[in-house]
C-alpha cells in the first residue's frame, strides 16, 4: 500500500486527524530520507510528552526500534546555573534553556547517522538535566523531539526549527491544560497553592509565549487525535 499523503500545511479548519493519521504522516516522513527528525511543539501541559511517547511507541512495535525520543527538557540549565543568573524564579522560560546545545544535537542527529548519539535527558523529581541519558541508535530513522520553543524565531532559538523536517503543533482546551499542569507539579513535590500560583505566574507567561507561534507549525494538533492514541 503507497503511504499516505498530506497537505504541507495543514491546520485546524482542516478535517480532524486521528492518531492513526499521525502514524502514517510520521512513517511518510521517515520513508523521506535516511533520517527524519519530528519537532512536537505546544504549550506547557498540551500532552506534547504524552504524544511522542505514543508515536514512539506504535511506531516501533515488537520489531527492532526504528524510531526515537529525544527532549528538549534535557537542555534546561542546571539549578546551580539557574541560580548564577539570577533566573531560578523563572525556571522553564526560553532563557533558562542551553538552545545552541539543544540545535547542534539536533544538526548532529540529522549528520552523525552511523555512531550512536547520546542525548541529555531531564529527571522529573529532581528537575534537573541528566547528560548522555538517551542513547540514538544507528538504527533510527525517525527522531521525534518535543518542546515548548521549537517555533520560536528570537535569537539562539531561531537555529532549532531549519534542523527540523516538520513541527506539530499540540493544541487542546486551556482549562484542560492548566488543570494538567496544576496536578503535574502537584505530583513532583508542589503543594497545591504553590503548583496553582506557578502555573498563573511563570507557566502562563510561557504558554502565551508558545501560542503565539502556533501558526508556523506544518500541522496543528486537537484533541481529536489525542484522544484516539491508544
């Protein structure tokens, strides 16, 4: 069967995409070229995490894994730098990220195709960044990275996008999301006044910050096929 076929652009006005349609466009892109490399971008708690994982997933089946996931989150500044900069209040914002590392590993998944790549990875309960915690294989030829400002075009973050083939774009009910993002910190240590008061304060700053590049996406993405993923 030809693999399917799909506009360049395609955003919400056009008809509803299921999770299955994700496959296919995902495996369209792999079949393009030795390597492919998949941005998710979306604001915080859109379930850009929950999607690559799925796709990863379903992509890979019970055969040998062709397909992997690389985050941005591994590219967060350490505490200690945080508090260097003065910036540990605003933990998460663009600035608090190393986004020259995070686009020369992106330019070196795309080159570096015979070696194993070793991407850093973030560790949740300590909130802290985790070197050579991912390891790409030879093998893989999709890489799906996921994060807040892969759309972004102002300074070191401009680089992130041309080294990607596509970006989607996650996008669901903000009341959702927000209600998400409150129970996400909960989980990881917060209290619930203190997860509430983050999430108005610097979580929300960021989110309209990433909404506001929704439009440069190839492919924005609604609940529809995020609630069809298995």
């Amino acid at each position: 069967m030809a693999p399917a076929t799909f506009p360049a652009r395609c955003h919400t006005f056009c008809v509803p995409l299921t999770f299955d349609d994700l496959l296919d466009r995902a495996r369209s892109l792999a079949g393009r070229g030795p390597r492919a490399v998949l941005g998710i971008a979306g604001s915080p708690g859109a379930g850009k995490t929950t999607l690559a994982e799925h796709l990863v997933r379903e992509l890979n089946g019970t055969g040998a894994p062709w397909a992997a996931h690389v985050p941005m989150d591994g590219f967060h500044l350490a505490d200690v730098e945080l508090d260097r900069l003065g910036l540990r209040d605003r933990k998460g914002a663009p600035e608090t990220f190393d986004a020259a590392g995070y686009a020369a590993l992106l330019r070196r998944l795309r080159e570096d195709r015979d070696v194993v790549v070793y991407a850093p990875g973030f560790e949740r309960v300590l909130e802290q960044p985790i070197a050579g915690a991912i390891p790409v294989l030879p093998s893989a030829r999709l890489v799906v990275t996921e994060g807040n400002y892969l759309l972004l075009t102002d300074g070191l973050w401009a680089r992130v996008r041309p080294a990607l083939d596509e970006v989607w774009f996650c996008e669901i009910d903000e009341d959702e999301r927000v209600r998400r993002l409150v129970a996400r910190h909960e989980e990881f240590g917060k209290g619930h006044e203190q997860a509430a008061a983050w999430v108005k304060g610097t979580d929300q700053l960021n989110a309209d910050l990433v909404a506001a590049t929704r439009d440069r996406a190839d492919l924005v993405i609604t609940e529809t096929a995020l609630g069809s993923a298995p």
